[in-house]
C-alpha cells in the first residue's frame, strides 16, 4: 500500500522550503524552481507535484485528483490529511496529471477571489517544449516558459481564466523536481 512510502523526511523543513519555492514561483512568473528532490513518492507523482501537494494541502483544504492521480489518494490522505473530494467544483486544490477544465472549478469572488480553486498541473517538462511569453505583475518584462504538455488550446483557456481577473484559477506547473507557477494575473501569449 502507497503508505508505507515515505513523504518529507523533515516535514516541517522540506514542507517551508517546497512553499516557499511555490511563493517565489508565483511572484515571479515562468521562472523555473525545484522542489520534491528528495521525494520518491508513489507512482504517478512526480517529486515536485508530490511536494507541493504536501506543502500546500491539510485537513481543512479540500483536494480533487483526476483519474491518473487517484492512484496516490491514500499517500496524500495519509501524508497531508486532506480531504480528497470526488467533485472538481468543491476543491481548493485540484492535482492532475492532464488539462483540467477551469470553467468548472471555484473561481472565487470579487469580494473573496481567494477562495479560488489552485490547478497543480504535473506536466512532461519545464524549460522545453512549446514557448509561451508572459506579461504582467512580477515582472519587469515580458519573460518566456518552456513548457511540454499544455493542450493546444492552452493560450485561449488561460486568456478566459485571466479575463475573471480578481478572480480565477493559479496554477502551479510541476515536472521532475522543478516547478513553475502562473496566478491569475498574468497574461500569457504564444511565442
């Protein structure tokens, strides 16, 4: 049973420091971080997508997994103690392994846009694949992501989710033990 893997071997200190990665990630936009280097967590997690969801999700944030992600249920729910919900509209996390429907999770308010939903997207790769340039608070100037694994139709999803702006979707890009994150203000254009 996906248990008896192990999670952080310092919890207290690998989660601060995962989190942190993700704060830097999501203040700085398509910039490239690392986490989960020494995770080996239960198939299919990658050890960045597997710290993450440690760092970010407790017994009081609900998580949705898509069909893939399902296989490491009981390792989330026995490492994070979250509450793995079967409907994508109630979570605050959600962690997928393939494009998950934005148009359907928790978007947040206006007066509350933080109680938005947070997409934790295991992908192919960072720093290569199809290049997106990317504009907007945290950076200076428009930056470039390589990302492999985002569908077609990506820059049009994203551009929907922008347009709820205080509200929507973040998201955080995890592959490997790398990571990169897109919040809701950002714009995103293909190269």
């Amino acid at each position: 049973m996906s248990v008896d893997i192990p999670g952080f071997a310092d919890p207290v200190g690998e989660a601060q420091a995962t989190f942190r990665a993700v704060l830097d990630a999501l203040s700085r936009p398509g910039r490239i971080g690392s986490a989960g280097a020494g995770l080996t967590p239960p198939a299919p997690l990658d050890g960045a997508t597997a710290a993450v969801a440690l760092a970010l999700v407790d017994q009081e944030t609900p998580l949705f997994l898509d069909a893939a992600m399902q296989a490491a249920g009981d390792w989330l729910a026995f490492h994070a103690g979250a509450p793995v919900v079967a409907d994508n509209a109630r979570a605050a996390f959600v962690l997928a392994s393939a494009w998950v429907d934005f148009a359907g999770l928790q978007a947040g308010s206006d007066e509350a846009p933080e109680a938005s939903a947070t997409v934790i997207l295991q992908v192919a790769a960072l720093g290569s694949g199809t290049a997106y340039r990317l504009a907007g608070p945290g950076l200076a100037a428009p930056s470039v992501l390589l990302v492999a694994g985002l569908p077609a139709d990506f820059v049009a999803a994203w551009a929907a989710n922008h347009a709820l702006f205080p509200r929507g979707v973040d998201l955080v890009l995890c592959a490997g033990t790398t990571l990169a994150a897109l919040p809701r203000s950002v714009t995103v254009e293909a190269v």
